[in-house]
C-alpha cells in the first residue's frame, strides 16, 4: 500500500496570531506546514523546504510584499502553487496586484473560516486544469467596491487619522487627501445625508469588515 505525502505549505504571515491560525488549520487538513513572518526568511529556506504551494499574506509589513514573494519564488520554482490570503476586496484592489503570478488563488481573509476554503485554494492553484479560486467580498459589500488607495484612505480614517495627518503620511497635498477621502466616502454611499457623520460610519464598516487596525506610526507633528 502506497502512503501519498502530505502537501508541504510554504506559509508567510506576519501577523503572529493569525500566522497560528492558518497553520493550525492546515495542518488539521493534513498539509505540512512550514510558517515564517517575513519574506526574506522564506526566500532563505525555501531552496531547504521546496514547499508545494506559498500561502502569503499580501501586505507584509515590509517589503518585498506578497506578491512580490510569490513572482520571485515562482521564477525559480514554476510548479509552485500559490495563494494570496489578504484583507483586500481582491488582488484588483491591491496596488500592484496587476503583477500577481498567473494561476494564483485568492482568499479574503475573513471568509477563510476553516480548512475546507484553503484546501480547495490550494489544489485548485496546484491543478492546472482547474481554475484558480477566488473567494473574495461580496458584490453586495460597499468595501469590495474600494480601489487600494480608498482602502488605505478608509484604513487612516479608522485609525483616527486627522486630513493633515493622511496628506502628509500620503505625501500629497491637504487638497488631493480630502478629495480621495470625499470619493471614498462617495464610494460607501456616504454622502447623500446630512443626518449622518461618514466618518464615523467608515469607520464602523472598516472594523466590521477588517477589525481594528493596528496603529501605524503617524507623522512627526
């Protein structure tokens, strides 16, 4: 009788709880999993490890990204599976996701519930003669309708960031931050009544959708 090898999991999330999660859950599935915080720790194991499939978070704190890490892995390893987990509406919302490997699978992280949506990511970008999955918001959310910059926008707003603050961290001017910010809310149907301060509810739907975000470090004043 012929044992099959569990599938090895090159995971990358810097994020150390759900870096734990995810782990755990794969390796309930029976995948083996090999778990790292950063890109470069992954590109220095991966020749040792020569994983299956990359499970990445896309933003990873510091550069190289996700996708970054995937394009890069894939040029030396083709057959290497890949699958984003992210908290963006999509890889389309991700500034530079137009460079995401072909054949990726993409899971929004809060519908990541349990084994069954990363298994079904991971052999689907294994498979060539399958189609990558993509379980991402859906069309009926406001959020999924955001572009990665309304995103960021969105993302200062609920941290309490004032304009001046978002301008200044965004290196534009005072007037090209409220402008993004209008059109933010534009997109959230949160501009057509005067009863309701948007601000506030951005930031409602934000932790809805994403939990609170951790604080990043805001300008000098």
């Amino acid at each position: 009788m012929v044992t099959e090898t569990p599938r090895l999991i090159l995971l990358v999330e810097d994020h150390p709880m759900v870096r734990s999660l995810v782990e755990r859950s794969l390796a309930a599935d029976g995948f083996e999993v090999e778990s790292f915080a950063t890109a470069r720790d992954a590109i220095r194991n991966f020749h040792a490890i020569d994983p299956d499939a990359l499970v990445t978070d896309i933003d990873l704190g510091e550069r190289p990204n996700g996708i970054e890490l995937a394009t890069l892995l894939r040029a030396q390893a083709p057959y290497l599976g890949v699958v984003f987990l992210s908290n963006y509406a999509s890889v389309d919302a991700v500034e530079g996701g137009a460079g995401a490997p072909p054949g990726a699978s993409f899971v929004h992280k809060s519908l990541a519930d349990g084994p069954e949506v990363l298994r079904e990511a991971i052999e689907a970008t294994l498979d060539d003669t399958q189609d990558p999955l993509v379980v991402t918001l859906p069309d009926d959310q406001p959020l999924g309708r955001l572009s990665a910059p309304q995103l960021t926008m969105l993302r200062y707003i609920a941290e309490g960031w004032s304009n001046a603050e978002i301008a200044e961290r965004r290196s534009i001017t005072l007037r090209s931050a409220e402008r993004l910010i209008s059109r933010t809310f534009h997109a959230l149907g949160l501009t057509d009544d005067p009863a309701i301060n948007p601000r506030v509810i951005a930031t409602r739907m934000y932790i809805r959708t994403f939990g609170v975000p951790e604080p990043e470090e805001r300008p000098a004043p």
